[in-house]
C-alpha cells in the first residue's frame, strides 16, 4: 500500500489530503474485504449525517474508486 498511499499523496490537493488525513486519524473507516487480487475495499464515514462511501484500493494497479459524487480526484475519502 506504500506506492498507492504515496500516489495519492502526490496527486491530491492539500485541502484534500488534510481532510482525509483526519478521516483516517478519526478512525471513521472500516475494512470491508480484500480480494485475491490484492484489491482492498473500505467504508468511510464522515459523520452522523453524512452519506457512508465506499472506496475501493488497488495497489497492483494503482488504481481507487470511490462511490462519492466529489469533483476532486483523488477524493477525501481515498
């Protein structure tokens, strides 16, 4: 996960990556399941009223997926 974590780093804004890092610090995700390919999918909570997301994570490819509707890419939730 070193390379997919250190591209994101890289391609998300600042703001975005700051929201994120408090997402991931506030422990508001929650691993879902992880594949044989190596693809790792996570709930990500934002808060009481916020919609649940899912991301989707795949380091062989490089590749996320997330089911929010944001501009931003890669989003606060990858």
């Amino acid at each position: 996960m070193e390379s997919l974590f250190s591209l994101t780093r890289e391609l998300a804004s600042p703001q975005v990556w700051s929201v994120g890092v408090e997402l991931a610090r506030n422990g508001d995700f929650q691993e879902l399941d992880a594949s044989a390919s190596g693809e790792r999918r996570f709930r990500v909570i934002q808060g009481p009223r916020d919609a649940v997301q899912t991301v989707t994570l795949s380091e062989e490819l490089e590749l996320w997926q997330c089911d929010c509707s944001q501009d931003e890419d890669p989003c606060r939730h990858v």
